[in-house]
C-alpha cells in the first residue's frame, strides 16, 4: 500500500487482510490522495477483515470495474 502511496506502483488488491495489516496503510495511502476501497467499490471500513482496491481514483475505479464486478 505504501508503494501506491509514494507512486512506485500504480494499483493494489488483496483479499482477507486483517485490520493490523491494512489499517497503517490505508492513512498513509489517504494521506497521499489515493483511495482505499473494499471489492464493491465503496470506502473501506475498519472492519476485522477486509479485502482491499488501493490506488488513485482513476486507478482503483478501473480495479473495481474491470477484474472485481
């Protein structure tokens, strides 16, 4: 996630990541201007598991649409 954050990747997916592995992360990627999304496309909440779209907006609407619907 923090790769999409400084720029070195473009998109990330990752299913059944526990809150300890996204939730530093997903500040940072926020921080940054990116989008945390879960696979229906909606904010991710702070849930015990989650699957995670990580990118910038374009990026992560792309993600959601073509690979996860």
């Amino acid at each position: 996630m923090v790769h999409v954050a400084c720029g070195r990747i473009d998109g990330y997916l990752e299913n059944h990541l526990k809150l300890w592995d996204y939730a530093a992360g997903t500040l940072i990627v926020r921080e940054a201007g990116g989008e945390v999304l879960d696979y229906g496309g909606r904010n991710l909440l702070m849930t015990l598991e989650g699957n995670v779209v990580v990118g910038n907006p374009y990026i992560s609407s792309i993600l959601v649409q073509q690979y996860l619907r």
